[in-house]
C-alpha cells in the first residue's frame, strides 16, 4: 500500500525479514522483529534468501545477493569503517551496513529506521526506551547512507 509517496509498513509486517546467515545480519533481524513487536504487536518473519516465497514485501537485512539484486550494496572491509544505507521504496526495505571484523553496519541501519519511526534509547534500562505503540507504521520511500563518525582502523 503507498502512503502519500511512501511504504505502509504495517503490510510488511505481516511479510517476510530476508537475511543472510551471518550472526551480525540475524542480530539485526532479530533486533527489528523484537521493536516492531513491541510497537505493533506483529512479529515479522525471518527467513534466508532460499527460503522467501516471494509472496510478502521483502525486508533485506544485512549484505546479500539479494539486497545487491534491488541495487543495495554496501562494502564489506574494516579499512572503510562503519557505513549503511536504509532505503525504503514500494517494493521493499533494505537495512544494509558494513558487517566486516567488529563492524556493526547492519544493526546501524536498523536501529536508524527504528528511530525515523519514533523509538529511541537513552540508556541500557528499558525505563530509559522510547517505544511508541502503534496500529499502523508508515515511512516514506527514501535513502540514506550515513558514516560513523569514528575513523577506520589504520
């Protein structure tokens, strides 16, 4: 459903997380399924690329075939530092960061669409978590690739 030039999310969460089996990229699944529970009350599938259907609205989470067959590709080496992109259009959501080593991207991509949809943490203490609750999660089509602000390891 497009919402005024956007995704109407709450259809997606009756759809399918795709995710390559790397433990980064299935934190970060696991991450936006466990938020968007808690705000909606709908728990989003998880799958791996072999096992989607194709029937559901696509949420590609972390680096993949997949995410690269949509036109998101994110690089993949330490030396580059932490980056991702968040794009949502009509067809899917891509939440792809740079996993590389100790590199966190994915769940940074994640946690960026959580907060463009009103949560927040303001400490590790769930009395310090903004998760606002909601019938309906509406976001509009967008891309953004952002960069830590930590230099790469040298």
């Amino acid at each position: 459903m497009i919402d005024r030039g956007g995704y109407k999310i709450n259809s997606l969460l009756s759809g399918t997380v795709i995710v390559e089996p790397t433990k980064d990229a299935a934190d970060a699944a696991e991450g936006l399924r466990s938020v968007t529970k808690q705000m909606t009350g709908v728990e989003l599938a998880i799958t791996s690329a072999d096992q989607y259907d194709g029937k559901a609205t696509p949420i590609f989470v972390g680096p993949s075939k997949a995410a690269e067959d949509v036109g998101v590709e994110v690089q993949q080496d330490v030396k580059v530092g932490d980056h991702y992109i968040v794009r949502t259009t009509d067809r899917f959501i891509a939440l792809v960061g740079n996993d590389d080593q100790e590199l966190q991207g994915t769940g940074y991509a994640v946690y960026d669409l959580l907060q463009r949809l009103g949560c927040a943490w303001f400490g590790k203490d769930p009395l310090w978590h903004v998760i606002p609750k909601r019938t309906t999660l509406t976001i509009d089509a967008m891309t953004a690739r952002k960069r830590s602000a930590t230099p790469a390891p040298t």
